[in-house]
C-alpha cells in the first residue's frame, strides 16, 4: 500500500497515511512533488493524468506528479515515478522551487492539499505512458505554453498554473534555472 507523509505547517513529518484513502473534502497536508521534463530542443513534456484518477482525472499538467515514500529521497521518488508512469529516464534533475505549496478542490468537493517542491529534468528518450497514471502525453514549446498559461489561454491543473508563474520568473531558459536550496525543502523532504 503506498503511503503519503503528512506534514504540520512548518513541513515537519507528523505521520503517514495510506494514498487511497488521504484523499478528501479534508485532506491533511502532506509531501509531494512536480517534476518538469525538457528535451533538448527546448521543448516541455506536457502530460494529462488519467481518465480514471481519483483527484483531477483526464486534466493537462506538468510531466510528473507524486508522493515519496516515507524517509524516501525525493530525486530517487522522482526517477522511480517517472520510470513507472512515463518510461522515461533523465538528466540533471534538479530542485528549482523549493518552498512550493498549494491547495485545490475539484469540482466534487476533493482536495489536493500539498508541500510541493518542484524540480527540472532533462531527457531524450521518447515517453512510453503508462495508461494507468497518463492518458496522453505532448511535446510542447515551453516559451509559448507558458505564456498561454500565464494568459489563461491554456488549461492545466491548479498546481501547473501556479508553478508556471514561478518558473517563468526563474528565467527563460530552463537549463538555466537557478538551482534551489535544498534548505529551503520542507524539513521532512530529503535529497541526497
């Protein structure tokens, strides 16, 4: 059974409870992560979460979403979820922002209520989605997909949209993203 690790409001652990049952019209804060994959003609692999999934089915977001496990390294869940939804394998994963945290409700009244750094990889291997996490998959120009985002032209999830206003600020170039410090994480994030 996966496990989520539930935070207080300084990102201390404070437990785990199972991933099917965590979330509710009263989800409890608990770690996550994003992920944004590049290729090397500048473009951003665009994913859209399963039609079956239970918080925000069939919607467009960034590469990669998940949970570590507890005591789990974030870079190693990172490369696990995207080897088990994408096929994908990566380079220079980084950690970009931090400090990144969000709550969204979805129109059946479910949460999503998360402490959810977020990190930039690169890749030349062509996706393989897994029809059980990813419905689709595209390429796109990450210049213009942000700036229709920004817009409000284009639609993805809650957290996609916020991120992108954060990433956008970090420059134009995604393989020139600053680093972020990793004592900015939440105290219960590790990353080797």
């Amino acid at each position: 059974m996966e496990q989520v690790v539930l935070l207080d409001e300084s990102g201390q652990a404070i437990g785990v409870e199972d991933k099917a049952i965590v979330h509710h019209q009263d989800t409890p804060l608990h770690l996550a992560f994003s992920c944004y994959v590049f290729n090397g003609r500048g473009e951003f692999l665009l994913t859209q979460r399963a039609h079956h999934k239970r918080t925000f089915p069939s919607v467009w977001t960034n590469t990669c979403c998940g949970h570590p496990a507890p005591k789990e390294d974030m870079k190693a869940a990172i490369t696990r979820r995207l080897g088990e939804e994408l096929g994908l394998t990566v380079r220079g994963l980084e950690l970009v922002l931090p400090g990144f945290q969000y709550r969204a409700t979805m129109p059946n009244g479910v949460v999503e209520n998360e402490k959810c750094p977020v990190f930039v990889a690169f890749t030349e291997n062509t996706p393989q989605p897994n029809p059980d996490e990813v419905a689709a998959t595209r390429w796109v120009d990450w210049k213009e997909f942000s700036a229709d985002v920004l817009a409000d032209e284009t639609e993805v999830s809650a957290w996609c949209a916020l991120q992108v206003r954060q990433l956008v600020e970090l420059g134009p170039e995604p393989a020139q993203w600053p680093k972020g410090a990793a004592a900015d994480l939440p105290p219960a994030a590790h990353v080797g």
